[in-house]
C-alpha cells in the first residue's frame, strides 16, 4: 500500500470555467504541497463551492461531497453503524443479520480513504456544524485512518486526498482545528476581475450593458445599511435575466438612478433592503429637486 504522506503534488492553475486569482491558485498548491486540509472562507456566492468541482476537474480526480447540515455529526463522514436495521433484521429472522459488514454505512472519507486514486474531498459549510464537529475530525485527517470499532478493522488511506473545507464565518473554528489547515480567504472580485468572470459564461455581451450592469451592481453593494451584499453568482443571475429580456444599457441606467434596479429580485432577497434603497431614492430625488 502507498504511503499516503509520499505522493507527488500536483498543481493547479485555474480552469476554463473557474478564473482563480494568483493568490488562490498559491493557496490551493501550497495546500497540495503541504498536504494539508485548505480551509476556504469568503462571502456567500464566492465560488467556494464550485473551487472544489473545479480542482477535482483541472487535477484529473473524482470528487466526493460532503454537505454539512446543523444536524450533521463527524461520525456521518467516517462511517454509520444501522443498529435499528440490524435489531428489525433479527426479530424478522432475516440471515444478513450474522454479518455486521451489512449494516456498516461507509461515509465520504471512508469512500476517500478506499480509493485506489486520489480524490478530492469538499467538506462544505463547516461552519453549519456544532462547534465540536472539526474537533472531532482532527485525529482522522492527521493520520488519514479510523478505527471502526464495530468490525475491529482500521481503514487507512491508499492515498492522501485533497481535503477542500469551505466557511460562510456563521462561527469560530477551533484553534487546533485552524493549525491543520492551510488557510485562504477569497477576497470580493473587484471590477476586472468580475469583467473576466462574465466574459467566461457570456462572452457575447455588449460594452454598453456590462458597463451599467456593472456600475449598478458596485453601486448596490456598496449602499449604507444594506443587510445582505448580493455576491457574484446572484450578478451573472441578474446578468443571464438582463439579457434574456434585450434589456439596454439605458434602461438599466434609468432604474438605478431613480429606484431598485430593474430585475432587482435577483440582486435583492429581502424586503428590508428593497425599502431601504427606495427611502435612498426618494432622499436622491428629493435633494435633486431642491438643488434645481
């Protein structure tokens, strides 16, 4: 069996789909190099996720997800043991019971831990999880083994995987937890960047709309008391409808310099905010009366 902390690091430099930054791409291969966990946080709508999809794509490798939930248990991720299946089993006489491999559910890292080739693991909204949760995975993702006490066998990785773990920053991470990974936070694309990003899912769109589609869009994530920030992938949502209607660059223009946006439910995913850019209005169209 290979050694899981022996292998050759591979390198990642973006994708066709996905425009990674410099600096992203030095945090993903730092992290292949070190052969460490990479802990990503940024904003909602960021591509936290899709970095994951991407990497597995760009290094060749299955990709196994790992989707935690408020309820979800570090356990779920090594393995299950369906006691309840297997007490219903023998008061019904059925023969699988004398075989306790049949109700041994084996979790995504068990899966990773198996492979007969590297994978890429996601473990997605870590943060989603009770604070004991990556406390709990510490001594797994260390060793790259478990014990699974029910058949008394210790699984241990063929290969070292890629271990993707994503945050929104709904709570603190434990520092012990914090010192396994390799960290990177995905800053908000600026203007070029974002410019780069919509040439890749629309590369037809004209000068006019991109540039007041995107002055709308900055303009809206920087209004004072906005409650939620849209993210990049509600912008290519508003973007995709814009287009999809022939909206013009005027029209879009008009709309933000006298109310919400046009197609604002895209941008905007509560009331409050949707009030709070129209008092903003009224305060502009008021002040613009005053000074003619």
């Amino acid at each position: 069996m290979e050694n899981p902390t022996r292998t050759s690091a591979p390198s990642f430099a973006g994708t066709e789909r996905y425009i990674a930054t410099e600096d992203l791409k030095l945090a993903v291969n730092a992290a292949l190099m070190l052969q460490r966990p990479l802990l990503i946080k940024g904003e909602p709508g960021t591509g936290k996720t899709m970095l994951a999809e991407e990497v597995a794509s760009a290094l060749g490798r299955k990709l196994l997800q790992w989707h935690v939930k408020s309820s979800t248990k570090a356990q779920q991720g090594l393995y299950e043991y369906d006691a309840v299946s297997r007490l219903r089993d023998s008061q019904l006489g059925d023969p699988r019971v004398a075989d306790i491999d049949h109700y041994i559910l084996p979790g995504v890292l068990w899966q990773a831990f198996i492979s007969d080739e590297p994978v890429v693991v996601l473990i997605d909204e870590i943060d989603k999880a009770d604070i004991e949760f990556p406390n709990d995975l510490l001594r797994e993702l260390d060793q790259m083994a478990f014990h699974v006490y029910e058949t008394r066998q210790t699984i241990t990785a063929k290969h070292r995987p890629m271990i993707i773990i994503t945050s929104n920053n709904e709570k603190e991470l434990p520092d012990a937890f914090l010192r396994r990974c390799f960290f990177h936070f995905i800053r908000f694309p600026d203007r070029e960047t974002l410019k780069t990003i919509v040439d890749v899912h629309f590369p037809n769109v004209s000068t006019d709309v991109l540039r007041a589609a995107l002055d709308t869009f900055f303009v809206l994530r920087e209004a004072p008391g906005l409650k939620k920030k849209p993210s990049t992938s509600e912008f290519l949502d508003w973007l995709r409808l814009l287009l999809a209607q022939n909206i013009s660059a005027a029209e879009i223009d008009a709309h933000s310099a006298t109310a919400v946006p046009i197609l604002a439910g895209a941008l905007l995913k509560n009331e409050q905010d949707t009030q709070l850019l129209e008092r903003l209005a009224s305060v502009m169209r008021s002040s613009t009366r005053r000074s003619t």
